[in-house]
C-alpha cells in the first residue's frame, strides 16, 4: 500500500477543520459556521476517498507492471 497522496491529506485537513467548524458553532449556537463545519467535513470526506481510489488504482497499475517485467 502506497503512502497517502495529496487529496488524501487534503481530505483529512478538511475533515478536522469541518469538526472544528461545527463545535465551534455548537458551541456558540452559530447555526451557519455549524453547518459550514458539516460541509466542509463532507468536502474532506469525499476528496479522501478519491484520493485513496486514486492510489489504489496506482498501486494495481505499479503491481501489474511488476507482474510484467518478471
């Protein structure tokens, strides 16, 4: 498994600057940086999962070449 990639990365940082978006707005009752929070979670979940189908794809393609070349 190949490291995590830059939409990897980026999705997490997403993700926990959503979190932080929506206890802060939780926190002081601002609906809208709640909701911001919740998108911006939303956001980093799916550039997460593209970036990890991403690097599984080319893994299997770095597998395939080895496969080859044996």
């Amino acid at each position: 498994m190949g490291a995590p990639n830059r939409d990897e990365m980026e999705g997490k940082f997403d993700q926990a600057k959503g979190s932080v978006k929506q206890g802060l707005g939780k926190l002081t009752g601002d609906e809208e940086m709640r909701s911001k929070g919740a998108s911006d979670k939303l956001k980093g979940d799916v550039k997460e999962g593209f970036g990890g189908a991403k690097r599984k794809i080319g893994d299997a393609l770095e597998d395939m070449g080895d496969a080859i070349n044996r």
